[in-house]
C-alpha cells in the first residue's frame, strides 16, 4: 500500500505561507513528515471557484491506490471535509474553524442589499490577506457555495474539529451543529478567535493525539 499524503489546505484569501501552514510543516518536520501545504488559489485569486479547490485537492492525492490525511484551516477545513465526503482515499480529516454555511455566513455579514449589488456588478473588493491588499472577488465563488450550504458534509473517517469559541468569522454553533450526532466526530473548543493564532500549539498537541496511530506508522 502506498504511503499516506499529509496536504495541508489553507484558508480564504491565505495562502501556503500562512502561519498555521508553516506550524504543520514544521510539526510534521520533527515527526519524519512531509506535510505539502497546497496552493489554493484557483484557479486564480479573483475567479475562485470551490470545485476547482477540490479538483486540486484530489490530483495532489495521488493515485487509485493512495491515501491522504487532510488537514484544513476555514475554507480548507470545508474543502478537507467536502473531498472526504466523496473520496475513499482520504483516510482522517483535521479541520479547524471549518467554514460550514459559508455562504449563508457572508450573506448575513453583507445584509440583503449588499448581497444582489455584489451579484449585479459580478465583483467585490476584499481583503487578500495573503498580499495585504484589496482584490476584487467573483460573485461565482459564494454562488457555487450557496449550492452545499443545504447538505452538511457526510463525512465518515475519522474528524478532529478544532474551533474557537470567540470566532467572529465562522460562529462555532457551526461546527457543533455539524459535530452533534456524528460519533467519528471529535470537536475541541478553545478560547480563540478564527486565527487560532494563540492555540496554535494546543491544535498541535491535540493533532499528536488524534493522529496516534498514523504517526506510529510514520
């Protein structure tokens, strides 16, 4: 059998160089890992489009016969959990602050009239945290998302859900919600926002404890 793929996926407007990137990479590092953090924005920053984040997500599996641990941050902890959901090959998922009901989350955030000038101008300026700069924003990518916001991710290997309970961003009833009933399901919360920057090393405590059996085999 192959041996496993450690990918981590990155958040909204973030980016392989991201600090809870760089925090797997090198937890991997000291575990005889090689944790590739994936380029998720496509197919370009601008048009992004979900299914093409899943399509990237799947090709870096590999083969058939190849499994993969996914490890996902907001954005990438929804897309690690949708990529679960419909591909055998994924084997555990670690998502933190997973961004379930994205859509619906900036829809509320916008409020109704902002939502249709969005989608009658096609384009909306937002902040590229990976640049520091203000990109424009296809109205496509929240259309495609509205689409999975009415079926939560059936997920059916193992899940560790890490969220935080002062997250702005993506409330943590979200990730409750989806946890609730889901025995595969393990959800940590921590006092944090959606960075998760001051949990960084309890996400990585609680990952050596989650992944016991796969880092035995590494």
């Amino acid at each position: 059998m192959s041996a496993v793929r450690w990918l981590y996926l990155h958040g909204f407007a973030s980016s392989p160089q991201s600090t809870k990137a760089r925090a797997f990479v090198a937890w991997g590092e000291q575990r005889g890992i090689a944790i590739e953090a994936l380029d998720l924005r496509v197919p370009s920053f601008e048009h992004l489009r979900f299914s093409a984040i899943k399509a990237r997500v799947r090709e870096a599996i590999g083969g058939d016969h190849d499994r993969a641990v996914l490890i996902g941050s907001s954005l990438g902890g929804l897309a690690a959990c949708r990529v679960a959901e419909d591909d055998p090959r994924v084997c555990a998922v670690l998502a933190m602050a997973p961004a379930f009901q994205l859509a619906a989350t900036w829809r509320a955030k916008l409020g109704a009239t902002d939502w249709e000038t969005w989608r009658r101008a096609a384009t909306l300026e937002v902040d590229d945290f990976a640049t520091k700069q203000k990109r424009p924003l296809d109205f496509g990518f929240v259309e495609e998302l509205e689409t999975l916001d009415a079926d939560p991710a059936d997920v059916r290997v193992p899940v560790l859900v890490v969220h935080g309970t002062n997250d702005e961003v993506v409330s943590v009833e979200r990730s409750r919600t989806w946890a609730r009933g889901r025995r595969n399901v393990k959800l940590v919360e921590v006092d944090d926002a959606h960075e998760l920057g001051a949990s960084i090393p309890r996400v990585l405590a609680e990952a050596d404890g989650f992944f016991g059996s796969l880092l035995g085999g590494a």
